[in-house]
C-alpha cells in the first residue's frame, strides 16, 4: 500500500511492479524535497528488469508488454 507523500504511482500500473516507497512507512515533512527515489523491481524476477528483459518502471511497465498484469 502506498504511503501519503512518497512515489504517487497511478492505478493503471502493473500488479507486479514494487518500488521503494511502497516499503516506507514515514509521511512527507512540509519544506523536506522529495529524493525522488526511483528504485523499481519486478515481483517476478526481483530486479529492475521484467520477465521481458525489459526495464521495470511506472513507465515502461504498461499494457504493451506481454508480462503485464492489471491491479
């Protein structure tokens, strides 16, 4: 479940794409920048790469891609 103030990913993403704000259980300070973290992984291979061999991001892991599943 995502936390308020970190990595706002949309509902269209795919089941199987994790980041590290998913695992943060902290809420955004006022004044703080966001780090802007952008460290993805794929549930299925546990790295940044895809069962496709392709790069796992809130982007990149769309309906185009045969390993892509809906929430």
């Amino acid at each position: 479940m995502e936390r308020a103030g970190l990595t706002n990913i949309d509902d269209d993403r795919c089941a199987n794409l994790r980041w590290k704000g998913m695992l943060i259980e902290a809420e955004w300070t006022p004044g703080v920048p966001h780090g802007n973290d952008r460290a993805f992984w794929c549930v299925k291979t546990q790295i940044c790469l895809g069962p496709d061999g392709k790069i796992c991001d809130d982007y990149e892991c769309n309906e185009t891609r045969h390993c892509y599943e809906a929430l």
